[in-house]
C-alpha cells in the first residue's frame, strides 16, 4: 500500500487533499493556460477519476480501521 501523507485535519483524506491541491496547482500553471479547452477538459478527466479513486482508498482505509 502506499504511504499517505500527513493527516493535518485528523480526517484520514490527507493523500485526497494533496492530490487535490497539485490538481489546482497545475491548473493555475501556464501549461494549463496554454492548453485548448478540450484538451484541458480530457486531462480534467483523468485527474478527476484518479481523485475519485484516491477518495474512495482514503474512505475505505478508514472504514477498515487501518
């Protein structure tokens, strides 16, 4: 399994967190703004199922108690 990172909200979502923030980062980078809006929707996607997926360990870890 993975290593996750640091909980600082004591929630168990702290790797769901941290995708999530380099998801906004890369969004505010200027490869992003250089992209078309397709382009940029396609790559969204698979970040966002990735993120989903992130959550979903994250919950499950949680869950189980480990």
């Amino acid at each position: 399994m993975e290593p996750y990172a640091c909980d600082e909200a004591g929630d168990g979502f702290a790797q769901s967190r941290e995708l999530f923030g380099s998801m906004v980062s890369r969004l505010t980078g200027s490869q992003a703004m250089g992209l078309e809006h397709a382009d940029l929707e396609e790559q969204l996607l698979d970040e966002v199922r990735e993120l989903m997926r992130c959550l979903l360990r994250d919950h499950l870890r949680l869950a189980g108690g480990a």
